[in-house]
C-alpha cells in the first residue's frame, strides 16, 4: 500500500496536484463555510458559471484564461451579491440570468476562436493533474489572502453572517465586509475551477462546510473541518482517479456526497438520541 | 438631561418606495420613560423601528436619536431583535453572540478584544443571568433564554436607550414575567421602548402607552384612550379577549376578524 503511494507520487504531477489540492482545500474550507451560513450557495454558482465567460473570452483575446475567469468573476460577485443586499427574491432571477449569460459567452467565445480547444474542456470538469507551477503559485496567493482576511476580520465576519441588522445599527462596515467576502468567493471559485471544473466547484465549496457543520457548533471549528474534510476528499479522489484511471473532478466529488449522505444519516441518529 | 429627550420624532411619514407606512408621527422620549407601542401586524411598527435605527429614511419629518441623525445616535441604542427562526440554525455561542455588542465599526479592529471587552460581556450575562450558559450554542436555548442574551447583546453596547422589538413573541408566559422584570430594573438608568402586539403583557409592565397603526397616538400616559383603539384596530375583539375588562370599548362594526 505504502509503496504503491509513494510510486503514485513519485510522478511530479501528482505531487503538483496533491499541492494544490491542500491550497485549494484551504480556501474551500473558509470560504465554503462562509457560503453555506450565508445561504449563498445559489449565488456562488452564478459566480462560478459567470467565470466561464471570462475563460471564453481571454481565450479569444489570446491572454491567460485564469486571467478573464478571474475577472469576470470578481465582478459578477459584485454584482450579484450589490443584488442579493438589495432583495433576496429579487436577485434570485439576476443569479439565473449571469450564469446562463456567463455560459453562453464563454461557449460563444470559444467557438469564433479556431484551433484546438479539448483544453478548455478542463475548466468545465477540471483538470487537477495538468497544474502549472504558475497555477500552484496562484493558488497558494489566494489560499493566503483568504486566510488573512478571515484570521484579520473573523469576529465581523461572524456578526454580519449571523445578524446584519444589528452589525449595521452597531455602524460595522457591512458593506465593506460583505463585498469583500464575494470577492473572495469569485477567487476561490476560481482557483477550483482548475482542479475539480466549475460545474463542481459548488460541492466543494458546500459539502465540506455541510458535514462539518453536524459535529460541530463553532465557525472556526466548522471552517478547520471543512479544511480536512476537503483535503482528505481530495488526496483520496487523487489517489482513486490514479489507479482507476477515471477523472479526479468527479471522484472527489462523489466521495465527497458519499460523506455527506453519511453525515445525513449521523445527524438523524443524533436528534433521534437526543429525544 | 432631564427634559432634552432620548427619541423625537416630528411629523415624520416613511415607507418602502412610493407605499407609506408611517403617516405624520410625532413623538418624544426621554431618558426616564418606559414606554410600550402596540398595533397590529402590518401597522408599521416594524417601520418606525427600523426608522428610529436609521435603517429606514423618512420621505418626510425629522427624528434625532440623543439629539443626533439616527445612524449617528443609533450607538446610543441598544437593539434587542425579534428571534427569526432560521436564526436558530446558525452556529453560534451565546458568548460569541453578545460579544457582536463590542465590535468596534472598522473591519481590521476586531482582531483581538480587550480584557474590558470580555469584563463587559460577563458583566451584561451576569445581569441577565445568562452567565452559566456563555459556552452553549444559542440552538440549545429556550425563546426566553434566547431574549436574554439578546438583551445581554444590547446592554453591553452600553446604551442609554433599549429598543425592544416583540420581546415576548416566541416566551413562555413565566418566562416572559421574568423578563418583564429584568426591564423593570434596567429601567432605573436606561430609557425602554417596546414594542408588540402584545397588549396584555405591555399594559402591566410598562409607564406609558401608545399605539401605531400608520398614525401613532401617544400622549405620555398609561390610559389607553379611544383614540388609540381607534386606529389601533379596526376591531377591539383582540383587546376583549387578551383582558382589560375594566376598558369601555368603543363600539364597532361587527364582523371584522382582527388580523
């Protein structure tokens, strides 16, 4: 077993790809965490498939598309997130409308540019095993800016997730917080999108913070488990995608929704002990 | 101090977009006052709340807070919130939760708090009673329990006013007796607005009695006038059946389901 492992990872890229999993792990972790207290999970979808455009059209132009997906998803995170603050029903639809527009731009883009395109198939499903060193560098900013900025602000971050009323009658700069947070959501979503492909960075960033909300009570402990759920399901899915040759995205993610229906079934055994 | 007023509101009318709401309410508090609103669902009571916490502008009419613009004055006011029941999923500890009561407006300022910080925290559970229960999660707790913390929340903001919004809404009745007490006390040094549709419960406790429905009449007594009942319900059955059997009521259309 041991052997077989240290084989697996004797390929450089799968040393590459264990990395930036772990990066990737981190940023999921916190920000998923704040995604599913927030009930913005809808809204991290728009962002992720609004991101798609960028791809299409930095591709297009010639230029990085981590660069365009970066883009067109800090923005779109304003955007819907400006929406969101305003009316939660209202932005229900405006989610809809980007992440359909987003698709469809990106698909439109891709198509008037000629040449070999199976690359850009891999922000769709995710391509953890092609990681450039450029990639993990990325990665590991963005995993260190998320975890600053929530080391730094936690205790607003808590108060505006739990109670925003009260956090702007105390003059807490909600706006300011709240922003900043979809804005590290756009780069988390991001980030992902390379390893596990957009249509399934919504379960990483939502399942890990899912199952560690049963057993635990805290923020904190909830976004550490998350954390090592998620790298856990990642290193396994690496391990697995490896020696059955079938993709990383979607095993990660299947091993991930296996725990989930477990913590699913923990949950309904723990209330029915309680009563 | 003793005459300038906590709360003034004059000939204020407010509301979402073009639908008004509050219609030429004026009103005034001061720092000794206990005062209770009543009025229906739907009558505005939320508004004028979110009014007096600068949440909400006036179209028209001005209102100070400590004889400030609200979002200036509302530092003064210590907001005691109705418990949503989606709250009761977050997780998150009593002590966590009135500690929001300390954070300061900058973002990067709450980093750490300081030992008076946590010293003002024990301090407002230890009034509330609610101490034994710091490390709980706010899930575990009873409504009572919950309202607690809520006000242990506002009172460590150190306020000069406490705004109650349907403090009783999800209690227990002996609960709710207790926590009527607990107010009686603050009262000695911190003004007390709440508000409910709970005419009952406020008629025993509170100093003074107004209503709101669209219009607020409030004359700084306890005497629940026609007049209240008058925009206050469109029916008094309510009133009838919660008690005050000592109230002539004015007569009214029959028929009319209140609410």
């Amino acid at each position: 077993m041991i052997e077989q492992l240290s084989t697996i990872f004797s390929y450089e890229f799968m040393r590459n790809a264990l990395l930036a999993s772990m990066w990737i792990s981190l940023a999921c972790g916190i920000v998923g965490t704040l995604v599913v207290l927030n009930r913005i999970v809808s809204l991290s979808g728009g962002i992720a498939h609004a991101a798609y455009g960028g791809v299409g059209l930095a591709y297009y132009l010639g230029q990085d598309p981590m660069l365009g997906a970066l883009l067109f998803s800090t923005v779109s995170a304003l955007v819907m997130g400006t929406a969101h603050r305003k009316s939660k029903t209202g932005a229900d639809t405006l989610i809809g409308v980007m992440w359909s527009i987003g698709m469809a731009v990106g698909i439109i883009f891709i198509s008037l540019t000629p040449g070999y395109k199976a690359n850009l198939m891999s922000y769709l499903f995710g391509s953890i095993l092609a990681v450039s060193s450029n990639d993990l560098k990325l990665m590991a900013l963005i995993a260190f800016v998320v975890l600053a900025f929530v080391i730094l602000s936690y205790r607003s971050l808590l108060a505006i997730s739990y109670d925003e009323t009260f956090s702007t009658v105390r003059n807490v700069q909600v706006n300011l917080i709240y922003l900043s947070m979809l804005v590290l959501i756009g780069l988390t979503v991001v980030v992902s999108m390379r390893m596990v492909g957009l249509i399934l960075v919504i379960a990483l960033l939502s399942i890990p913070p899912a199952v560690a909300r049963v057993f635990l009570k805290d923020m904190r402990g909830i976004m550490l488990l998350s954390f090592i759920l998620s790298a856990i399901f990642c290193a396994l899915g690496l391990v697995i995608s490896f020696l059955t040759n079938i993709q990383t995205g979607p095993v990660i993610i299947l091993l991930a929704s296996t725990a989930y229906l477990i913590s699913l079934l923990v949950r309904q055994l723990l209330t029915a002990k309680r009563q | 101090m003793q005459n300038k007023a906590v709360i003034s509101i004059k000939n204020l009318w407010a509301g979402y977009d073009s639908d008004t709401i509050l219609e030429d309410v004026s009103f005034e508090m001061f720092q000794e006052d206990y005062v209770g609103l009543i009025g229906p669902n739907g009558g505005g009571k939320t508004t004028l709340i979110r009014v007096i916490l600068g949440l909400v502008k006036p179209d028209r009419g001005t209102i100070s807070v400590m004889g400030m613009e609200p979002y200036q004055g509302r530092k003064h006011i210590g907001y005691v919130p109705q418990f949503q029941v989606e709250d009761k999923q977050f997780p998150i500890s009593v002590w966590d939760v009135v500690a929001m009561g300390r954070l300061r407006p900058s973002i990067f300022a709450n980093f750490r708090m300081s030992s008076s910080d946590k010293q003002a925290i024990e301090t407002a559970l230890d009034q509330t009673g609610m101490l034994e229960f710091r490390n709980r999660t706010m899930n575990e707790l009873s409504g009572g329990q919950r309202q607690r913390v809520y006000i242990s929340r506002a009172l460590v903001t150190e306020p000069k006013i406490l705004l109650l919004d349907e403090p009783t809404s999800s209690v227990d009745s002996h609960s709710s007796t207790q926590l009527y007490d607990l107010l009686a006390k603050l009262n000695d040094h911190i003004a007390i607005l709440l508000i409910s549709h709970d005419l009952t419960a406020i008629s025993t406790y509170v100093k003074t009695i107004g209503c709101v429905n669209r219009r607020l009449v409030y004359s700084g007594t306890k005497e629940i006038t026609s007049d209240m009942l008058d925009i206050a319900y469109e029916c008094p059955v309510d009133l009838v059946a919660h008690g005050l059997p000592h109230r002539v009521l004015p007569s009214h259309q029959e028929g009319h389901q209140h609410d």
